[in-house]
C-alpha cells in the first residue's frame, strides 16, 4: 500500500513538470488504459494542464519565499531595499 501511495505521489510530480506535448502523451496512456471516450479523454488533459500549471506556480512562490526568508536572515539587501 505504501508503496502505491509513493508512486501515485511521484507520478503527480512527475506531470507537474510535463511539457504538454509529454502532458498530451499522458493523458492519452491513461484514456486508453482506461477506455474514456474522447471527451472524458479531453477533460482530462484540460485537467491535468490546470493541475501542472496550478503546482508549478505553487511550487515557483514557495521557492521565491524560502529564498527570500534566506536572504533576509543573511542580512543581504536586495531590489526592494
């Protein structure tokens, strides 16, 4: 169990930073494996893109955060300052 846990949670990162054309090649494995119709298989992709977009942009403020928390404990000025 926890290794399907840990592979389901690889495999979310892993289409997080898909390019689309990779993303595209996905989610028609997955349509396929699963027999979706063409619209499920289209709801989908759309799905998956939003949840790429939406992690890498989550991921990206959380990376500018950590650095600028560094920065400031470091005392180093920065554009703002």
């Amino acid at each position: 169990m926890l290794e399907e846990l840990k592979k389901s949670i690889d495999k979310g990162l892993d289409y997080a930073f898909m390019t689309g054309e990779k993303l595209a090649q996905a989610a028609k494995d997955m349509a396929k494996e699963n027999k979706l119709t063409k619209e499920e298989a289209k709801k989908l992709l759309d799905h998956l893109k939003a949840k790429s977009d939406e992690t890498r942009k989550n991921i990206e403020n959380e990376l500018q955060e950590a650095i600028r928390n560094t920065l400031k404990k470091m005392n180093v000025a920065t554009l703002e300052d």
